[in-house]
C-alpha cells in the first residue's frame, strides 16, 4: 500500500482547522505550522511545529525535514508568498512566487492592474506620516491609509483631513512588514466580494456578495450576501473585472477572494487575494454555492492531482453576518440552541462567553461572533438571519 502524501498546511487557527480536517479525511498525512505555540490546528494535524509561515526560508527548512509532497495556504495572506517560495523551491504544484507576491503586494497590485486598464483609485507609496498627508492631499480627502501586505481590515482607516493621518499611518506601518504604507483615493459605493476559482487561466466565479459594513468602523464588514443585489448587466461587469485582474496578476491555476468597488461610473478594483477568505467563506459557503466541493479539489491539486471542478449552475444564497452587541461583561447568553434549530441556519459562532468583556470590534479579527445562513434566494437567507439574531440574547453590563 503506498504510503500517503503529506501536505504542509500554514496556519493552526480557526479558519485552518477546516482544511487541516479535510486533508486528514482524503487520507494525506498533515503537517501544521504556525508562529504560536498553542494552536487548535494542532490537534487536528499528524504533525506540527512552530514556525512564523511569513518566514520563507526556516518554512522551507522544516518543509525539507518533514519531507513534504505539497504546501498550502488557503486562508490567510501573511503565509501566500511563503507557500509559493517552498513550492517553487521543492518543485511542488503552486501558484509560482512571482504570482504570489502580486497578489500580497498591494502596491504592486494596483500598479499591474493599473497598467492593464483595470480601474484603480489613485494610490502613492508613503515612508512616513507627512508623506502620507502630502499623498492624501494630492489624492484629495477622504483617503484610504493601508498597509501594504495585511488582511482583515488590520491597519485601514479612512482619513477626512490632515489631522487624522499620523494616528492612522502609525497603525498602518504596525500592521505591515514592509518600510512603506499605501495611500489611496476613497471610493464611493457599493463593496462587493467575488470568490474565484482558475483552472488553466479560465476563471470562474463561484460568488459575488455586497458588503454592508459596521458604522463605528466602516472599514469592517458587518455582512456579505450572495448573490449580490445588482442587474445582471452589473453582475456581468462585476465577473469581466475579475477575469482581467486575476489574469493581469499572473495567476494560471489557483483560488481567490476579491473585493471591488461599483461606483456610479464603474467598478473598481479594492484588493485580492490568491486564497480563499475566512469566516466559514471559503470552507463552506464556497462549495454550498458553486454545488462542488472546492476545497477537496484544491487540496488534490496540491498534492499533484488534477485540479477539477464542476459548478452545477443551480440558484443558491447565502448570508454571512457578524454580530453586532452592546460594550460591557457578558452576564447571559440565551437562545443559542434554539436559533441554530431555525431552517437554513448552517452555523452559528460565538467568540465569547459569560465574564469575557465586549468591546466595538476594530478589525475583521475583533468582530464577536457570526451567523451563516444557507437557503434558494436572497431575501430567504436575510429573513432567516434576522430570525435567528433576534432570537440570540445576549446580556452585558
């Protein structure tokens, strides 16, 4: 009996226990890293060590002592670059590392797209707060402050005028490893995701969702529905932007999570990612919507398998929503159980329990906990998550 494949899986948290869960159940051996030491992924893994995954070459070196036959990354940015350097370097199936750090880049993201005619705001490089403000000022105010290589809204504030920009630029360049931040121009509309799958350059697109964000932070998403509320004349150009920027970045075969902009005028690139987004996206409403599963035909693909995909085309929707609560110490949680009984409730997470303090979430990681709702149309999945947030209680003082 041959013996199993191995897969190096980067990242130990929340959001990789999912793959971590489906390597072991298409029967490779798994190998976890992560920075910390006390991870849940750990559990689930054959075997683990701790290594940052931003860290290529001491990734490349325990990847070279457990022997591994394939790497992924499929849920976090900060470990895309280092998967495609240990791929490249092994001679494993990958996305190549030049595709990678067009993807991580977000300047050299935008300066690509920008010069294959995909809308971009204008965007300058700052090293310091009063490049940026002079960078805001040429843009003109209200600006986007961002770093350069990070995720989930970590490090991203809309600036107004001068005055905001040094707290703001001082939070960017914590949250980023590069020497400079990146300063945009602010786009007015509607936030759309689009999850992406390319198999041989031909892109195809699994879901769109709209965004409706937090009002004490509007950098965070507070709920994303698919399919998204647009014509399909809309729809249409939302699916031709993502074609040209997945291929003007380079990436042949591989998964993304995308975010644009429809404007008024058109729709504009945000940012995207080679791999799928947390929050139970790319693990389960992914496949629920596109009726295959995704994930498994990924993971084969970096195992060295044909990476094959059949989208079944029948109407879905979905709904992923963040809870929205009241500051203070949680004191009772009640109904929980019952709302997870509503039809169409696919999951309910609580990132909290009784004694733990309730703050404003300030980033995609702060956010309290999330409801995902599966049904056939979108005003099915948005009546259901009402349902089930009202009948959620949840008591602070």
């Amino acid at each position: 009996m041959p013996t199993p494949k191995k897969i190096h899986i980067l990242g130990g948290g929340q959001w990789q226990v999912p793959t971590i869960r489906l390597a072991k159940a298409l029967g490779y051996r798994t190998l976890v890293t992560d920075i910390y030491a006390d991870r849940p992924g750990y559990a689930w893994a054959d075997e683990h060590a701790v290594m940052d995954i931003s860290d290529r070459e001491g990734t490349l070196r325990i990847a070279r002592q457990y022997r591994i036959d394939g790497i992924v990354c499929d849920t976090t940015d900060v470990g895309v670059p280092t998967m495609a350097y240990v791929a490249d370097k092994m001679g494993l199936p990958g996305i190549g590392y030049e595709t990678a750090l067009n993807f991580t880049d977000k300047y050299r993201m935008r300066s690509i797209t920008s010069a294959a005619g995909v809308p971009n705001p204008p965007f300058r490089l700052a090293d310091s707060a009063e490049a940026a403000c002079k960078a805001a000022a040429d843009i003109n105010f209200p600006a986007v402050i961002k770093p350069l290589d990070n995720q989930s809204s970590r490090g991203v504030h809309i600036v107004h005028s001068p005055r905001e920009i040094e707290a703001a630029y001082s939070d960017a360049a914590r949250s980023t490893r590069a020497d400079h931040i990146l300063v945009e121009g602010f786009l007015k509309g509607v936030e759309v995701t689009v999850e992406s799958v390319c198999i041989n350059g031909e892109v195809t697109a699994l879901g769109i969702s709209d965004k409706d964000h937090f009002s004490h932070r509007v950098e965070v998403a507070k709920r994303l529905t698919y399919p998204a509320d647009f014509p399909n004349p809309i729809l249409e150009q939302i699916r031709d932007v993502n074609q040209r920027v997945i291929n003007a970045l380079g990436l042949r075969t591989g998964i993304t999570h995308a975010e644009y902009m429809v404007t008024e005028s058109d729709v504009y690139l945000v940012e995207i990612a080679a791999r799928g987004a947390g929050s139970r996206v790319y693990s389960d409403i992914v496949p629920y919507l596109a009726g295959a599963p995704i994930p498994q035909a990924y993971l084969q693909f970096i195992a060295g398998e044909t990476f094959s995909v059949r989208v079944d085309g029948q109407p879905r929707a979905a709904n992923l929503a963040f809870f929205s609560l009241p500051s203070g110490t949680v004191t009772r949680v009640c109904g929980v159980e019952e709302a997870r009984q509503l039809p169409g409730v696919h999951e309910i997470l609580l990132e909290f329990g009784v004694g733990d303090r309730l703050t404003n979430p300030q980033d995609d990681r702060s956010r309290p906990g999330l409801i995902v709702v599966f049904g056939k149309s979108r005003s099915e999945v948005l009546e259901t998550t009402d349902r089930a947030f009202r009948t959620v209680r949840v008591h602070a003082e």
